[in-house]
C-alpha cells in the first residue's frame, strides 16, 4: 500500500497529508438568549443611571459629604501611636543617657517599653496610611462618574 493513495483509518481524513476534498464550515452556533438576571441587571443599572443623573439644580445645590467618623477615629489612633512611640523611645533614651543610671523603673517595664516603642510607632504609621488608602478610594469613587 502506498503514502500517496491511502490514509490511516484510525485518523479522521481531513487531518492527514493529501486531503483534497473541501473542509466544511462548523455549524454557525445559535445566538443565545440572555439570561433573566443578566437582563435584570441590566434594567437595574440604567435605571439607575438615569435616576442618578446629574441635573443642574443638584450641581448647584452640591453639599460636600460628610467625613466617616470610624476613618477619622482611625486617624487619631494612628496618631496617638506615632505620639505614645515617640515619647517612649525619648523616656527609655532618656534613662540610658543619664550618668549615675538610676533606673527607677523595673528590668521588666523597661524592656516592654524597648519593645513596645518602635512596634507602637510601625502601627501608627500603618493605620495611617491605610486610613490614606481609605480616603483615596472614597475620593476615587466620588470622582469616577
């Protein structure tokens, strides 16, 4: 049996070297209907958008927004952190630069405060920029429209 005239029966023909015969078209696959929800969702956000559309009357009339209180506590902890770590780094910098060393306080609170210092001041300074965080995305979505 030669190459040239016969093709391996395992494989599909059109897939083998001297195929000639035309390749058909897949069968177009009929257009789908959307579905409920998607048509659901799609009625609901323009209606939102037109019920949310600026008029001239709301540009004018353009109050500015209240602050969230829990973002504003956040940054007042965070700067109470940075406060309290600093303070501590100057109160226990304070006792070892001191010539006659009298420690008033115990080996205990001292290393606490050693430890507590910089640990306080890397939380403050990561609420704060995550409070940073907070106010960017709000301003960006405020801005997005």
């Amino acid at each position: 049996m030669a190459k040239d005239d016969a093709f391996d029966p395992r494989f599909d023909p059109a897939f083998q070297p001297g195929y000639q015969a035309p390749v058909k078209a897949a069968p177009a696959k009929p257009a789908r209907e959307e579905s409920p929800a998607k048509v659901a969702l799609q009625r609901r956000t323009e209606q939102a958008v037109t019920t949310t559309a600026p008029t001239a009357e709301s540009e004018e009339t353009h109050e500015r927004p209240k602050p969230n209180p829990f973002l504003l506590a956040l940054a007042a902890v965070a700067l109470l952190l940075i406060v309290g770590g600093v303070s501590a780094v100057q109160q226990v910098r304070g006792i070892f630069a001191a010539e006659d060393i009298a420690v008033d306080l115990d080996y205990v609170s001292l290393n606490m405060l050693i430890f507590a210092a910089p640990i306080s001041i890397a939380l403050g300074i990561a609420t704060g920029i995550g409070v940073l965080f907070m106010y960017a995305i709000d301003w960006r979505r405020r801005h997005q429209r």
